[in-house]
C-alpha cells in the first residue's frame, strides 16, 4: 500500500507549509491512530492510517474549491505584471495550483470561483454546457421594455451571429436631477463572451456603469462575504456545480 510521509501528507490536506506543518507536528497537535507523532518524517498510509489534528480528522483533498466576492481592481489570472490578481486575495488559502475559472474584467465585482480542478472549471466555462450566468447591472440611461426584449431575444456585439437567449429584468430607474437616469437591470446570460454584457449594454445604448456578478449555475454569491473575503465551498455547493 502506498505510503507518504507525514508533513507532506497534512500538507497537501492543507494545513499549511511544509514548515508550518512541521512546528505543529513538533508540538504534538497531531496523532496517527492514537499515538501523538512529533516526527514530520514518520511515513502514514492514507488509505488506512486514522490521521487526527488538533482534534479533526484529516482527510487527503486534492481539490480546493472557493468562492471569492471579487473587488474592483483586481484582474482574474494568477499572475500579472502591472495589476494585483484575485489569487493574491487567497494567500493563506490552502491548495496548490488555484485559478479564477473564467475573468471578470478588473472593474467587475462578484463570485469568483476560484480552485484547482481544472475538469470542473473545464466544464462551466466550455460554450456547449450554457451555465447560467446572472449579473447586477448599472447602466446609464433609462432601459426600456424594448431594451430589455432585445437583450433577451439576442443583440448585436460584434460577433458573427446575435447573442443567445437570455433572461433581463428591470429592477429600477433612478432619475437624475440633471436628467441622466441611471437603470438597474439583472441580466442572466448562458455564454461568455470578452466584455460580454457589457456589450450587450452598449448595444442598447446604456453603457455600464457598474457590473457585479451575483451567480454561476447554481452557485450563488454570498452575501456575507465583504468584497475581497472569501470562504471554502460547502460539500453541498461542490455537489451542486459538479451536476452543472
Ligand atoms: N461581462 C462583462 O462585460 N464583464 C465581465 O466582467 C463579465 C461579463
């Protein structure tokens, strides 16, 4: 049966660094089948070995799913040169090799999915499954009844034919003294085009002021989640999204 060592085992779970896994190996916070073992080199079998820390029982993850309520200024790869990406937003977070799975555009807020599972992430994004996307838009301009008929039936961004099917709703018009209303519209799209709605905006004539993404699939953004914070998915959620 196939064996690892011991600090690479919690560490891939993760409970930490390498290093960080070995200080508290030292101090005794971790027992292997009922014996407290101090030696981060001691070797375990993860299949049968009954590895407790600190109290919980440590299962072996491979895979990390979390969601992030992306802020405004942060661009959605792992690395940038000029511009501070969304993974930076993670560094404490546990899992090897995480990525955002699809970008919102640096400006936009919203769920994030960020993880390692690149079958999953594979599978939302690819153009054949259509997982829903739904975006809170602000947008100059008061929409229309028309407008919001166009954005549903398809419009014209460029693209070689219209855009798919979608879902629009009119949340409000807010008037302005100076008589440019501003519109606040929800917007469920099912592709994933570059600047996608806000494409779709300007081909109505009522550019977006603001974007935020509220769901993907099933997976709804929290509203506990202060801009920046995020949390690990529940096993449900995970569930939810791998029937997507
Ligand atoms: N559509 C956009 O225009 N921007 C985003 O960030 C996401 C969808």
């Amino acid at each position: 049966m196939k064996t690892v060592r011991l600090d690479k085992f919690l560490s891939d779970a993760g409970l930490g660094t390498r290093s960080q896994v070995k200080t508290f190996l030292k101090k005794g916070a971790v027992s292997v089948n009922g014996t407290v073992v101090l030696k981060p080199e001691t070797k375990i079998c993860p299949e049968t070995d009954a590895v407790i820390c600190r109290g919980v029982p440590v299962t072996h993850t491979e895979f990390f799913y979390y969601m992030l309520n992306k802020p405004a200024g942060f661009v959605s790869a792992t690395e940038d040169k000029s511009a501070a990406t969304v993974l930076s937003l993670l560094k404490d977070a546990p899992g090897r090799g995480l990525f955002p799975v699809g970008r919102l555009d640096k400006d936009t807020e919203g769920l994030l999915l960020i993880t390692n599972d690149g079958a999953l992430a594979h599978r939302l994004l690819s153009p054949r499954h259509h997982v829903e996307k739904t975006y809170y838009v602000r947008a100059a301009g008061s929409v229309t009844a028309a407008d919001l008929e166009k954005l549903e039936s398809g419009v014209e961004i460029g693209e070689k034919a219209l855009t798919l099917p979608a879902k629009a709703k009119l949340l409000s018009v807010i008037p302005s003294p100076e008589g440019s209303a501003v519109s606040e519209v929800e917007l469920s799209i099912c592709e994933g085009k570059y600047h996608q709605v806000k494409r779709m905006f300007h081909a109505i004539g009522a550019p977006v002021l603001f974007l935020k993404r509220l769901s993907m699939g099933s997976l709804s953004l929290d509203e506990n989640l202060a801009p920046g914070a995020f949390r690990p998915l529940t096993p449900e959620e995970i569930a939810a999204l791998k029937k997507e």
